[in-house]
C-alpha cells in the first residue's frame, strides 16, 4: 500500500566545502543540515555537488535521513538529481534501518513564494 507523508523544513546549516571552475563551468560541494516537522520529523545531512553555467545548472545529491514516519522511527538515504529533465529524488532501495527498515519510494520539494520549504515523501514500507 502506498502512504504520503507531508512535512515543512528548514535548512538550519549550509557549509560550502568549495568551488572550482573548469571552463565555463562553476563547480561547487556544499554539506547542509535540515530539520523536518510535520508528518516526518527528525534532522538529515546533505553532501551535494552542484554544476552551473552561463545556460543551466544541475545538482545531485546524498541526503542522510534520521526521521520518525507514520509513527515509525529510522532513517533512510534520499538520491536527488535535478537539471534540465527536472527534480529526481528517490529513496535508495535497501537504505532503510530501524522502523524504516525495507522503505521505498521517492520525495517531492515545493518552495513557495516566501521561501518555505514543503517535503511530501511517497512511500511503501
């Protein structure tokens, strides 16, 4: 059965770890820090490598998840991928531990236009 879980967060740490430019190309890694609250509530750790040009951008990204869902406590790692195909974010099957052991699924991230965050993760366990 699938399950939605909704939940606002905030981005309590942003430390860029460094940027390099290879031709027209701007490279940077960047360790963030979330809180969630709502349906899902815990913290995560982000390690993300982003590429922007004069044309597009694009990230990925491993983000670490220590949360409780529906009630169920654990943790799981989220893939994210966003470019000019649009914004990927997947549950890394067989990262699940704890309560969350075996969960799969994958996340939507909605910024509204006061600069809220809204993280609606779409799961089976």
């Amino acid at each position: 059965m699938t399950n939605s879980a909704t939940a606002s967060f905030t981005v309590d740490g942003w430390d860029p770890q460094g940027t390099e430019k290879a031709e027209a190309t701007e490279f940077s890694r960047v360790l963030l820090t979330k809180t969630f609250t709502g349906d899902i509530e815990g913290t995560s750790a982000v390690e993300m490598l982003t590429a922007v040009n004069e044309t597009s951008s694009a990230y990925v990204a491993f983000e670490r998840l220590a949360v409780s869902v529906g009630g169920r406590k654990g943790g799981f790692v989220l893939h994210h991928s966003a470019g000019e195909n649009g914004h990927h974010l997947i549950v890394l099957p067989g990262s699940g531990h704890g309560e969350l052991a075996g969960i799969t699924g994958t996340a939507e991230i909605v910024q509204d236009d006061e600069g809220n965050h809204t993280f609606t993760l779409t799961y089976e366990l």
